[in-house]
C-alpha cells in the first residue's frame, strides 16, 4: 500500500495540473513533490503522469489510479475528524450554532449551561439559519439553536421555547398602545421582512398568516439583513414582525405591540444528530433543558 502522504501528493497535482502551484498548496517544494511523485509511481510500477516542461497530464492508468487515491484520503481525512470529534466530546467541547435571529437566546442559554456546568467549554459558531440543519448532519456542530426549523430529517427537534410574536412600531404609532394587535390592524402598511433566502420558513408562515387573516401588506426588504437596530422600521419605511425576544434590545423610540395570542408563535428548538454519541452534548442538552423549564 503506497503511502498516504503520497497519494495526497499525487491528487494534488492531479488537481492543479502543475507542481509548482501543487507543491505551494500542500506547502513543500517542488523538488520534495517531484521526488515523491516518482517514488509513489516506482512503487506502484507505472506512470502515473505525464510531464514537459510545458505541461502535465494525468496518464490513461493514472486516472484509475487517482480515482481510488482519492477515495483512500478522502476516508483518512473522514477518520481524523471523526478522532477529532470523539476527542473533543470527551474533553468537554460542545460545539453550538447558532443563526442569528435566536442571537438573543444563545448568550443567556451558554452562560445558564457553562454556569452549571463549568467543565463544559461551549464553542459558538454563527451559521444561516437554513444551513443550520445540515451543518448539524455533517458534524460541523453537534447541536443547534434554530427558529422555524423544517429541514429536521435525521436529526431529533427539541423545542426549547415558545415566543410570542409581535409588532415593532414606532412609539407613536396609533398602534403602539394597545395591549395587542391582529395581523388585520396592519391593512394598508407596508411590512419589513428580511429576504427569504435569510429564513424561508420563516418568511412563509408570516405571508401564509397574512393572507388568512385578509392581509396584503406591501413588502419591504429590509435594507441590513437581520439589522438588531430595526433602522428601517425607526426610519419610517414600514412596520416588522418579531418575537418577544428582542423586546429589550430595542432602540429609543421604538415599541414591540403583542399579536394576539398563537399568532405566529415562533419555537426556539434544539436540533442534535441521536447517531452521534457525544456525552458532552448530551450533558449540554440536560441542562439547556433545566434552563428552559425555569424560564416558563
């Protein structure tokens, strides 16, 4: 079996076509990679490239080759990371994400987690919020914070909270005193959505609901995607729907108005792969789970 660093070797300059820009990809010299190019080839008794001083091809049997090099490093490189991961799992790594519309749950639930846990190290990374499941399936993070999950195959949803949603207004919107509105009240404005791509299900559910309840509304996109200042509605361009939980990071000025009640009630869920073990994860759901029922 020839060597795995020759193999890499090789199906690099299979993909660049040229050793010196393969030898500064895998950051040796050109004189190192040529050597050990002809040793993998000594090794495996044909030529595996051909090249001038003009070019390099990848011979008729070199392909073949190069096709079950690859499948041999990209099965290295899937063992290190799996060795990666079960190394951080039992030294107390969590890996969060996290999208930015649940930014206002994710500091709150790591410091109650790392509190009760101090052993724990939770690393937090953001991810958009629509690769948020796959990233989950590729073992990119092993456990996520999402709102508006619909891509949940193979992974198990936890609903850690129920929000309410509502109405950001300007302070003296005539709407803005009520103990709470219906989507009807908001006939004739324009509304400030993100774009869908940002949050499909998201932007779905709100036109879905819009138009049971009667309502056209003028869509407008909001110019700084997931903008915490809510410029566009303190500019007067319209009004936004969002869940109570950014009621406390409004700017001067603005209101956050109640829908009435199940309106477009907005879940923060947990989304984990069960076929990963990972007794950190496991101990970093248990208490996520503690926190959310004190938060009730």
């Amino acid at each position: 079996m020839p060597e795995l660093r020759r193999l890499r070797y090789a199906v690099a300059v299979a993909d660049e076509l040229n050793f010196t820009r393969a030898a500064e990809r895998l950051g040796v010299s050109q004189q190192v990679l040529s050597e050990q190019i002809r040793r993998l080839e000594d090794e495996l008794g044909l030529q595996v490239f051909d090249r001038t001083t003009r070019q390099v091809r990848v011979t008729s049997h070199g392909r073949q080759i190069l096709d079950e090099a690859r499948a041999v490093v990209g099965a290295a490189d899937a063992l290190r990371d799996r060795a990666r991961r079960l190394a951080s799992a039992q030294a107390g790594v969590v890996r969060l994400g996290y999208s930015r519309s649940t930014a206002f749950d994710t500091a709150p639930l790591v410091s109650a987690v790392t509190e009760a846990r101090p052993e724990l190290r939770v690393e937090v990374r953001e991810v958009p919020s629509r690769q948020l499941p796959q990233a989950v399936r590729d073992g990119d993070v092993d456990v996520a914070l999402s709102r508006w999950a619909d891509d949940t195959d193979q992974l198990f949803a936890h609903t850690l909270r129920r929000l309410r949603s509502g109405v950001i207004l300007r302070a003296g919107d005539a709407l803005a005193g009520r103990a709470e509105v219906a989507l009807g009240d908001l006939a004739g404005r324009s509304l400030v959505m993100h774009r869908r791509e940002d949050a499909p299900a998201r932007h779905d559910a709100t036109l879905a609901a819009c138009a049971e309840a009667g309502v056209e509304p003028e869509i407008v996109t909001s110019r700084l995607p997931f903008d915490p200042l809510f410029t566009d509605v303190a500019e007067g361009r319209g009004v936004q729907i969002a869940s109570e939980s950014i009621r406390g990071a409004l700017p001067a000025g603005l209101t956050w108005v109640p829908l009435a009640s199940g309106v477009l009630e907005q879940r923060v869920d947990l989304l984990w792969d069960p076929a990963r073990a990972h007794p950190a994860r496991d101990a970093f759901l248990d208490e996520a789970r503690a926190w959310a029922g004190a938060q009730r």
